[in-house]
C-alpha cells in the first residue's frame, strides 16, 4: 500500500451560469480571434506579466478571504480560481469581460486579452507535462444544458487555450446533473472532493469546473519516528496538541526578515517545486499580511540563503476549504457577471446567460514522507557544530504557505494555519 504523500493539495472551482429572465437586445462586438497556435518561443516578459498579475491577484483574494474567516485556516488555488475566471472570460464581452480580465489583476493596456490567454493556454501546456516526481493534474470541464448551442468559437476556443471537456447534462432533473459532475470531480481529485455543488437550479445552462490536484514528495522526508505530539499556539490564550514533524542539522534555504518580523524556509520537492513556510514573530501576522505583495515574495525568493538549521518543527497537517466566492470576487471589481446585465453573449451568441455561483473547494495534506520514505534515512551527517547560538525554527503558531511552481513560477496553493488540529 503506498504510504500517504507529503503533500497533497487539491483546489477545485465551479461556477455557475443561468440564463436571464428577460434577453437584451444591443449588437455585440467580436472579442477578435484568439491565436490558437502553441507558441513554445513566447518571450519570458509574457510569462513575467502572468506571474505578476497571478501573484498580485493571489494575495488581494487571500486578504479577502483571511478578512472574511478571520482566526480560521485559509487555504485556496489561486491558480485553479484564475484559470476558471480566465477561460469564463472568453465568451464574455465589453465591460463583463473588462471586469474578469481587470479583477485578475492584468493591465489590459500592456497585455492584450489574446495575449492572456496564450498566457493561459502556455501555463496550462507546462503544468499537464508528464513528471514521474509528482503527480500534478490540472484542466477545465464544461457540463452544458442539453440543447445549449455553443458558438463554434467558444467550443473551439475553450478546447484548444484551456484544453476544456465538454458534457451534455440534464438540468431539468437537478440531483441528477449534480451526480453527474461531483461523480466527475470525485474520480479526478482521485476521491479526495465528493460533493462540490449542490442546490443547481432547473435553469441552469452551464456549470465550468476547473480541478487541479497536486501529490509531491519532499525532497529529504521527514522521518516518521522524530514526529511527536507537541503544543501549537492557536492565539495568546489557546493552545492544542498536534503531531509536529521534524529534523535536526539540515541545510535549508532561509531567510530572516528583520523588516517584517518573520522568518523565511523553503522546503523542496522532489520534482523542484517548493513550499515556502513564513513564521510571523508573535503578534505580527497581521503586520506580515497586510505586506503580502508580489514584490515581497518576489524579496523573501531572492533573499534566501542555504543556512545550517540545528532544529526545525513543522505540523503534520490536513486542512480543507470551501467556498462560495461571488462576494469576494465582486469585491475585487468582478460584478457584472454575477447580475442580469452580463454580457456572456460570447459562449452562445445571445445575451441572457449570467453566472450565479463560484464554488472553490480545496484541500491540503502536508505529512513526512513519500512512498520511499524508509530509503531517506541516515542522512543526517551530524556536524558536532559547537554552536552557542543554535538557530532553532518551530512552527508553533499560525504561519502562513504558498505552494510554488518551479517551471511556471505560478502560486499553485496558497494559504494560512492557525489551527492545524482542525480537519
């Protein structure tokens, strides 16, 4: 039986699209044709445009949500989230398409629309290659009414940027077309999502999924036997006992931030990709997330130096989300959308369709090992380093994590622990 990986993190989105009660008249611009080529040779400026605009669009989605459950865990793919948005976007037209495009934090002076989405397409192409390091599948479904008529542009569009199946559902019979897609969000997230959507309307027209499940290996595992049940400071006044991973005299990429008042490490997986674990001192993680940038992750990645870690203590941990984001998003300027003046009118060639939920669902399982675990032992060469001050890292107190891709550079997973007791 093959022993629970280290990490394993899901992120699921859903929405919704409903028609409107009454059709707006009004002709509509052509969005422009979308190149549909795989262009290998895109410039690193493109990418570095994505990756700005996704990690700025990450951390203005993760204060919303840590403002909304304040004092819970927060855990979310902002990747799995921009995608669905983005791929939404290509059937939206005029200020419904401006709002999704602006609400995920891209300039659209400096980027052009077709530009995000061969940015989109190009990101989608590097995540689906085959690594037998991990395990990482992400991709996009549509489930559609029936007798839905799709614009051959969309259809073709959605299938060749967003690589997006397409299924024939039955809406009229609800509890049927919601079997339907949690029976296929189960069988991708290999079972780890069961019942993503619920109360689907008879009217519905159109459900957008986008999945993305990661299972990776550390590079060095923890060893089972160090794990041991120890405090963790949920806030001044509570504690609880959780099992608390961990390892002694390690070189580990580190990064003390006077500035902010926490502590920086990078843990790494076997394919390359990495975790980054940020330690706020007592008291400053309010301070540590209110300067979540993407200049200030851009300054703890480039600030982080190997360092001799004597000690380090990280909770063994498996947390889960859902959320309904219509609020959020509409707080981030995405509101048309969400009412009867959306302009969908690109995925049927008429303009009644609106969305009416974003579901996000995600979980998280950090744990010591991979299948090999019993191969990683007795790598710890003990330096008998005489150390008078040894440096001692103990995720004791709520921390925050992101989840990084090493090809693409995008935030897979993003979150906080304040209480990894809580399933």
């Amino acid at each position: 039986a093959e022993r629970m990986s280290p990490l394993l993190a899901l992120g699921l989105l859903v929405a919704g699209l409903c028609p409107t009660v009454h059709c707006l008249p009004g002709d509509m611009p052509d969005s422009g044709n979308v190149a549909q080529e795989d262009q290998p040779n895109r410039t690193s400026v493109d990418n570095l445009r994505l990756t700005t605009s996704n990690t700025d669009f990450t951390f203005h989605l993760y204060k919303l949500l840590a403002a909304q459950t304040p004092n819970e865990n927060v855990i979310f793919s902002p990747l799995s989230i921009s995608i669905a948005l983005a791929f939404l976007s290509l059937g939206a037209r005029n200020t419904t398409l401006t709002e999704i495009l602006e609400g995920l934090k891209f300039n659209l002076t400096e980027t052009p629309e077709t530009e995000i989405h061969q940015g989109f397409q190009h990101l989608l192409h590097t995540l689906s290659q085959p690594n037998p390091q991990q395990q990482l599948s992400v991709g996009n479904a549509m489930f559609l009414k029936e007798e839905l008529e799709l614009l051959d542009k969309f259809r073709e569009d959605a299938k060749a940027l967003y690589a997006s199946e397409a299924f024939p559902t039955n809406f009229k019979d609800p509890s049927a077309a919601e079997k339907l897609i949690n029976d296929y969000v189960e069988k991708k997230t290999e079972g780890k999502i069961v019942h993503l959507v619920g109360g689907i309307c008879k009217n519905t027209m159109m459900v957008l999924v986008n999945y993305i499940l990661l299972k990776a290996k550390w590079k060095t595992p923890f060893d089972p036997g160090d794990t041991y049940e120890s405090a963790f400071h949920v806030s001044r006044s509570r504690s609880v006992q959780v099992p608390k991973m961990s390892f002694e005299e390690r070189m580990v990429p580190f990064f003390r931030d006077e500035e902010l008042a926490c502590t920086v490490v990078e843990l790494q997986y076997i394919s390359d990709d990495s975790a980054l674990f940020i330690l706020p001192d007592e008291g400053q993680l309010g301070a540590v997330e209110a300067a979540l940038l993407p200049e200030t992750l851009r300054r703890w990645r480039a600030s982080l130096r190997m360092r001799w870690i004597d000690e380090l203590y990280l909770p063994k941990f498996s947390i889960s989300s859902n959320y309904e984001l219509e609020t959020i998003l509409t707080q981030l300027g995405i509101e048309k959308v969400f009412t009867t003046k959306a302009d969908l009118s690109g995925v049927t060639g008429t303009p009644n369709l609106y969305v009416t939920q974003v579901v996000h669902s995600t979980v998280l399982d950090v744990a010591e090992e991979g299948t090999e675990a019993a191969a990683a032992t007795g790598i710890n060469i003990a330096f008998s380093s005489g150390v008078m001050n040894p440096l001692i890292v103990d995720f004791n107190r709520p921390f925050l994590l992101f989840i990084i891709s090493k090809d693409t550079q995008s935030i897979l997973f993003g979150g906080k622990v304040v209480d990894p007791s809580q399933a």
